[in-house]
C-alpha cells in the first residue's frame, strides 16, 4: 500500500515501487530548485563573474603595476607616455602664457594641442588592464558561464536538496536517531556555506598569490578562464567540505564511536590532522597557519559541543533511572 511522502514513519512497510516512488517526487523537487537557483544565476551571471574574478584581478593588478609579463611592461610604457605627456602639457602650458617670448600664432597653434594633452592623460592615467581571465575558444565564454552558474546554483539550492535527501533517509532511523539527525542536518548548510565564505576570502586569494608568483619571472603569466574557474571551484568546495567536521565528530560521539574524553586526549593528533589538510590546500607558509588556526578552532568548538551533549544525555539517563 503507497504511503504519503512526508508521512513515512519508522514502522510503515513499503514496497520497491512506493519507495522508487518517494525518490521520484524527491528528485523533481531537487531539481525544480536547482532549476531556479541556476536560472537566478544566469540572470545574475555578470555579478558571479565579478565576485569569483574578485581574486585573481586583485593578484594581477599588483603584478601589472610591478611591471611583470607583457601586461606589465605595457602598464609600464603606459605610465612613461603618461609622463611625458605631463611634461609636454607643462611646456606647452609656459608656452601658451602671454610674455612667454613665443609668437602669437604660436600661442594660438598651441591652444588646440593642450585639450588634447589633457584627454591623452586622462586615458593613460586608467587603472590597468588584462585582470580578467583570458578564453581561448569560440565557445569557452558561454561553457565557462553555464559552468559557474551551475556551482553557484548548487550552492544555493543544496540546503533544500539536503533536505529532501534527508527525508528520503529519515524513516530508516529509529526515533532516537532521528533526534540526533534533525540537529546534524539543520547544521550541514550553513557550515557548508561559512566553509564556502572562509575558503573565498583567505583560501583563495592566497592559492592565487602563490601559484601566480611562483617562477614568475621565468613566464608570462596569462591565467585561461576554464581552468580558474575550475580552480576555484575546487577549492570552494573543498573548504566547504573540510567545515563539516563538527557534524562528523557530533555524529561519531553521538553514536558512540568515540567519546569526547577519548577526543580530548588526542588533541595532538587533531592538530596533525589540522596541519596535513591546511598543507593538502594551495599556499605558503602564511597560508598555511592561517588555514590551520581555523580548523583547529573549528575540531575544539566541536569538542566542547560534542562535550555538552554528552553531559546532557548522561544526566537525562541518570534522572530517568532515579
């Protein structure tokens, strides 16, 4: 006999169909969300460009300015025409003034270069360019955008896919399993979204710095837009991955795999464990300790909750047998 989805309880029998059934309405679902997360981002697809471009044209612009690979050298021309162009401007400004000793049809011919000179320099005074990604197909822009939609619509719709995954699993618990798993699920999406945010701000832009300086001076650095962006989805991902370490230490206290005091007497391990995944990420050694400080602060976080539950379930045990 079919059972609702949604109303499946530990004790009902399903057959293959009706489970089969309940994955079909659960997928649709799933993927009617992804379907408008991925439309949002396509609409927004200029503003997802700019934010994961963010990065590497803060890197390329200090490299331009320092002179570095053929985009530097042409900053570097750029800023030497715009110097001369100051100092022409200045002569001819002394020229152009009455008493100056030049001729009036002089004066007069000069007149029309300083407006040029002032739209000259203000065009060679612009930021740099060439911060942005280069393609090398025909087809490499549009493929790079669907691509980095189709993350960023994960991203947003994995909170509800989550959701109807953990659904679909749920009645396979007993009911006290089921309180342990409503509180480790309600956690899962916004640890995977502060991982996303921590490996954006201090993962990434110091991946990039790394890789982008390193033997530079022996290449001409021009970074292709499938392989950044592929880059960076990895590491989003990775880091977002790498913060679901509180769910896996809940989950293994929880059901008594280990235990918080047992946790507590290897910290020396986790710090090694901490050490070795910051090493396994892109970086220096900056990088490095910036990457470890965290997670580490992320396992004792864990610990301390994992502790308190502990706590709270061994009193609740004793009042029950008082």
């Amino acid at each position: 006999m079919a059972v609702a989805a949604g109303h499946i309880g530990h004790e009902d029998r399903l057959s293959i169909v009706d489970h089969l059934q309940e994955l079909r309405g659960r997928l649709i679902v799933s993927l009617a969300a992804l379907a408008v997360a991925f439309g949002l981002c396509m609409w927004q697809n200029h503003v997802l460009l700019d934010i994961v471009n963010e990065p590497l044209a803060h890197q390329t612009q200090k490299q331009v300015r320092a002179g570095a690979g053929p985009l530097g050298a042409t900053y570097t021309v750029q800023q030497s025409a715009r110097t001369v162009a100051l100092q022409l401007q200045l002569v001819v400004g002394t020229l152009e003034r009455p008493g100056s000793g030049a001729s009036s049809r002089t004066r007069a011919a000069l007149q029309g270069v300083s407006p040029e000179l002032h739209q000259a320099i203000a065009r060679l005074s612009k930021a740099p360019e060439g911060d942005k990604p280069v393609t090398l197909g025909i087809g490499e822009p549009f493929a790079t955008t669907i691509g980095i939609a189709l993350m960023f619509a994960f991203v947003l719709a994995l909170p509800i896919i989550l959701y109807e995954l953990y659904g679909f699993l749920l009645p396979a618990f007993s009911p006290e399993q089921q309180r342990i798993a409503n509180s480790l699920m309600l956690a899962i999406p916004l640890l995977f979204v502060a991982g996303v945010v921590f490996g954006y701000f201090v993962v990434l832009p110091a991946a990039v710095r790394f890789f982008q300086n390193f033997n530079s001076d022996q290449f001409n650095v021009l970074v292709q837009a499938s392989q950044y962006y592929h880059f960076a989805a990895v590491i989003l991902l990775a880091m977002g991955l790498v913060f679901q370490v509180p769910v896996a230490i809940l989950a293994a206290t929880r059901s008594g795999i280990v235990t918080p005091s047992q946790l507590r007497h290897n910290r020396r391990y986790a710090i090694l464990a901490c050490g070795a995944v910051a090493a396994f990420l892109p970086g220096d050694a900056i990088t490095l300790l910036l990457e470890t400080v965290p997670l580490y602060l992320l396992f004792e976080a864990s610990l301390l909750f994992a502790t308190i539950v502990d706590l709270r379930q061994k009193r609740r045990a004793g009042a029950e047998g008082a």
